[in-house]
C-alpha cells in the first residue's frame, strides 16, 4: 500500500511535466497546418463522408442512421488506434533524454495516451455537427458518455503502456501491432451491422472484443436513446482496470532494464 501511494505522489510531483509534453503533441500535431486544430473536427466528418458513400449501398438499409452509427465508431476505435500507436514508441523515442537525466519513465507513455484523448475531444465537435445534421434526440443518458470515454481512456493507457514496455526490448512489435490493428478493425462493427457475422465470431466480438464494448454502449445512448446495457458497462470496466493492472505491472517491472536497451 505505502508503495501506492509513493507511485501516486511521483505521478503528481511530474504532473506539470507531462502537461508540457501533452501541450508540445498537440501543437507538433497541427504545426504549420493552416487550419490548425480545425483538422481534428473535420478530418473525422471527411472520412465518415468517404465511408458513407462507399459502404451506404450495402449496409444502409441495415443500420439505423448509418453517419452516426459510423461516425461513432470510427472516432472511438480511431482513438485506441492513434493513442496505442503513439505510446509503442513513447520509450524509445525518447531515449536521448532518459539516459541524461532522470525522469519517470511511465511520463512519456502516459503523456502519448493524453494527448490523444484531448484530440478525440476535439473530435468530438465532428459527432456534434453530425447530430445536428441527422436530427439525433438528445436524452439525458448523454451525462453518461464521459464515463464510457473514461472507460476507454483506462483501457488504452494499460494497453499503451504495454506496448510500450514491449517495444524496448522487441522493436518489430510497432509492425506486428500495426497488422493487428488491421485485423483488430474489421473485427469491429465500425461501418458493418454486427448481424453480418458468423455466429461464432459474433460471440466472440461482443464478449472479448473491449472496443465493441465501449462504441456499444455510446450507441445505445446516441441511436436507441437507452441506457447502456449493464454487461457492456460491466464489461467495460473489468477489461480497463485488467488492462491498466497488467500494463502498469509489466512496466514497472521491466523499466529499470530500459536504459540497457534503448
């Protein structure tokens, strides 16, 4: 318990660090853009109007309001995919600095997560203005979408610093994972009805597949205007707290051995 504790006070004697480095992604993100953060809004609303026009003939007639069926979960899958792709590289990438001073190592990884989740907020302006446009009905189950936001936040960062972890001691693991995320989104009911699968492989994707459980629950609450089902929420919140568990044990055991490899 005392060694908690000493975990939580480091994290927030290096709070102002990692929201400097949380600021510096951000701002290196939309450098020398000219719309500037104005791409975290409209870079979703072009793909989803891309995805529309491609997939709406063969699954429009299935799914309710397909833009914001699609739109959903290709904003909350998106942020799992940019946020665990930056935590891979979130040691090694900053190897010149940790052999030079000391600094928690977990700042970099945890800082890659943030900044990603800040600009999937950003995005969330995308969802707005879909919304807006397809005439959604706002419902007061909409104060429980941060929570499923939280969710996937705890999810990503266990899995971040998994990865992360991983990487220093196994470099291919940035391309094994990129073929993964591949097989990992067309396992997700992203722009296809869940209906389309075998009934095996559906079993598997709404019981073991954490990403359908977080854009479920955000469906639920947008299309059918309910409360997410209990088991998802459950579900949810059992594989964030494993995957942060796993992820911080794996790290912290193995982060004295970095600077042997980086």
């Amino acid at each position: 318990m005392n060694l908690f504790f000493k975990r939580l006070g480091g994290f927030y004697q290096y709070r102002f660090l990692m929201g400097q480095l949380v600021e510096k992604d951000i701002k290196l993100k939309y450098r020398r853009s000219f719309l500037g953060y104005l791409w975290s809004i409209l870079n979703p609303l072009l793909v989803m109007v891309i995805m529309v026009i491609v997939f709406s003939s063969m699954f429009r007639s299935d799914i309710q309001n397909f833009p914001v069926y699609l739109i959903i979960g290709q904003t909350l899958f998106g942020f799992m995919s940019e946020s665990t792709n930056q935590a891979i590289g979130s040691i090694t990438g900053n190897a010149a600095l940790l052999k030079k001073t000391y600094v928690p190592k977990y700042v970099f990884t945890v800082s890659k997560v943030t900044s990603s989740f800040v600009n999937t907020l950003f995005a969330l302006g995308a969802l707005v203005i879909v919304f807006i446009v397809c005439r959604v009905t706002v419902n007061v189950y909409y104060l429980f979408i941060p929570i499923i936001l939280l969710q996937e936040y705890v999810f990503c960062l266990g899995l971040g610093m998994l990865l992360a972890q991983s990487s220093v001691f196994f470099r291919d693991i940035q391309y094994i994972y990129n073929a993964l995320i591949t097989a990992w989104t067309y396992l997700t009911p992203i722009f296809y009805p869940i209906t389309l699968l075998p009934d095996t492989v559906r079993y598997l994707v709404e019981n073991f597949n954490p990403m359908y459980f977080y854009i479920t629950q955000f469906r639920q609450i947008v299309l059918e205007g309910t409360f997410p089902d209990p088991y998802l929420i459950g579900a949810g919140c059992i594989v964030a707290i494993g995957a942060l568990f796993i992820g911080t044990w794996a790290f912290l055991k193995t982060q004295d051995k970095f600077i042997l490899y980086i």
